[in-house]
C-alpha cells in the first residue's frame, strides 16, 4: 500500500508491532539436545595441586606451546603440565636439563630470572635464578579466564564444572548425555 497522509494511524501501528514480533522472534531459542558417544571430558585438579610448582626429571615433549629463548637456555611449553628447559650452547648436543611443572599452564612469558605463567585462573610468578630449584615469588589468584572447552578441537565435551577444580587437560572418553560442544 503507497504511503497516503490518511495511513499515518496504520503505519504508528504496524512499526510498534513489527519490531515486538521482531524481538521475540529473536527470543526463541532453541534446546541443544543431549549427545551420547565420543567426546572430550575434562580432568581436573584440585586447589592444592594447582599450587604443586616444581622441578622434575626431564621429560619427553607431548604436546608443545610456546617457546622462548634466553641466551644458551630453550623454554618449551608443554600444554596444561609446564615447560621443558633445554641447554642449547652445542646446537649438536642439546641437552633437556629440567621440566618445571606448572599445573594448568597455557602459556608463559620470561623477563630476567623472572618467569611469568598462568595456571588455571592465576597469574604464577615463578623465580628461575636457581633453575633447578624453582620457587615461587607470587601469586594473582582469579585474574586469567581460562577457556571452558578442548582447545583445537571441533565436537561434543562434557561441560566444565569448576567446583572440582582447574583443568589440567582432556581425556577422549564416550560421554553420556553430554550438552557442550563446539560447534
């Protein structure tokens, strides 16, 4: 219908009414269903040991992240578990000096002697000056905001329940009525 100076009361109706439709239209959400089979399940570790920092054998690499060099050291994250501590002075003898275990490590950074982490939602400050025998110099509990779901990763996960900890990792396992995905 062409806009004539008499549909002014029509047109003050249908606009109100067209943009309720529209907003509650945009309300209708729909529920996800329940998936049974495989998937990622969350593992997790309590308070106490998210504050377990320390020096360990070396140990083989699994699943790297970030890496920094510093002089003749190489520092390779290890996803969720901590950093692999190489001397690499004779690039044809490397040798794996230590692993600092950091529980729910996604990423780190170094300045001095000084080394920076996350571990679940904390910001760990970690004294590397004697590299063998860490300590930790500092600690911001709740400021990080780690991600809920399996990174690099597309499918059905069982949702994460904070109340059991910090997670440390995944587990391919069948899940049974799991409601989180990635997709």
């Amino acid at each position: 219908m062409p806009y004539q100076p008499g549909n002014k009361a029509i047109i003050k109706l249908i606009i109100p009414l067209f943009l309720i439709g529209f907003i509650f239209a945009g309300c209708d959400k729909a529920e996800r269903e329940f998936y049974d089979g495989m998937g990622k399940k969350p593992v997790y570790a309590s308070a106490e040991e998210l504050r377990d920092i320390k020096n360990e054998a070396p140990q083989p690499i699994i699943q790297s992240g970030t890496i920094y060099l510093s002089d003749t050291l190489l520092f390779i994250l290890e996803r969720h578990k901590g950093i692999h501590v190489f001397n690499i002075a004779d690039s044809l003898n490397t040798v794996n000096l230590t692993f600092l275990k950091i529980p729910a490590i996604s990423d780190f950074t170094i300045s001095g002697t000084v080394l920076y982490a996350d571990s679940w939602k904390d910001l760990v400050v970690i004294d590397i000056s004697k590299l063998f025998q860490i300590t930790e110099a500092g600690r911001v509990t709740n400021v990080i905001s780690p991600p809920l779901f399996p990174p690099d990763y597309e499918g059905a996960f069982e949702c994460v329940d904070e109340s059991k900890g910090g997670v440390v990792g995944w587990d391919e396992v069948y899940l049974e009525s799991a409601k989180c995905r990635t997709f």
